[in-house]
C-alpha cells in the first residue's frame, strides 16, 4: 500500500510538469497559410510543381527547425526558471510562517503554473513568427514563378469602443444665486 501510494505522490506531480511543459513545445511550419494561384493557362502539373519546389524554398530559407527547435527551449527555460523561482519564494515565506518544505511545494506548483504558462504563450507567438517567415518566403518565391497569392480577406473586426466623457458644465443654472461670501472675523473673547 505504502508503494502504490508513494507512486501516485510521485506519478501526479510528474503528469502536471509534463503537461506544463508540453504546451512549450513549437513545431516548424508544414504548410503555407497563403492561398496561391497559378497564372492564366498553367497546367495543373507545373503549378504542383511550382508548390512543392516553393513550400521546399521556405522550409530551407527559414531554417523552421532550428528557429522551432529554439523558441521550444527558450519556452521549457521560463517554466523551469519559473518553478525554481516559485520554489525558492515559496520556501522563504513557508519558512517565515515555520514549514519551509510546504511554502516550497506550494512555490513550486504556482510558479510552474505562471512560468508553464508564460511559456506557452511565448511559444505561441514565435509559432506565428515562424509562420509569418515561412509564408513571406512561399509567396516570393510563387510570385518570382509568375503565380499570384491571393490576398487574405479582411476578418470583420468590431470596432473598438470609444468612451467620451460629458462635456464639464460650468455656467450656472437659471435662478441660481450663489452662496453668500464667507467673512473672516477674529474670535469673539
């Protein structure tokens, strides 16, 4: 019973820093998010053509791998360095309030949490970063190939709320008579 126990203390903590960190992970581009189009009375064939030769020119000319393999250990790098710091904050403050190893634990989880989180959300913009280069170097090069990138549809938007404060109203209202001024006297002895 100890055993099984002493497993699922270990197998749990385990689970979340593996799920934690797998939202780290960024994985090159595999497909352009362009839409080209071949030029007027190209086969089927040379366009095909001209597609796999291009998705193959923006895979190399964006070293995709490298930059995606990059960004992943840049985002593992802020989920650890946030948990050591949670840990090393936690254990401070659980050993002013007398339980180093609890403040430590709890440390650790949240800043595994926030740092898990802060790194997925830095692995989610160098995503879109290597995205963006991998479908520059596409619609080059099906443009230098005479095909054309159709450009992307503005999405509809809803326009940001604009607040405007009242107008300050300092005329007086019809009929209002101002309070009569103060007068300073000295005190009455």
């Amino acid at each position: 019973m100890i055993s099984s126990t002493k497993s699922i203390c270990i197998a749990i903590p385990a689970a979340l820093v593996a799920l934690a960190l797998g939202g780290c992970a960024v994985a090159p581009p595999s497909a352009p998010s362009v839409v080209a189009l071949p030029r007027s009375g190209e086969t089927l064939d040379q366009f095909q053509q001209n597609d796999y030769a291009c998705r193959d020119y923006a895979y190399r000319s964006t070293n995709s791998s490298g930059a995606a393999q990059a960004a992943t250990t840049n985002s593992v790098n802020s989920a650890a360095l946030g948990t050591l710091g949670g840990a090393a904050i936690g254990a401070l403050l659980g050993a002013a309030g007398g339980n180093a190893g609890a403040g430590a634990a709890i440390g650790a989880g949240s800043g595994l949490l926030i740092g898990g989180a802060n790194g997925a959300n830095g692995a989610q913009y160098s995503a879109a970063g290597l995205q963006a280069h991998y479908d520059a170097a596409y619609a080059q090069c099906m443009t230098s190939k005479g095909d054309t990138i159709a450009q992307p549809r503005g999405y509809y938007a809803a326009p940001q709320p604009v607040y405007v404060a009242p107008q300050p109203y300092y005329a007086p209202p019809p009929g209002y008579a101002a309070p009569p001024p103060v007068m300073y006297a000295p005190y009455p002895y």
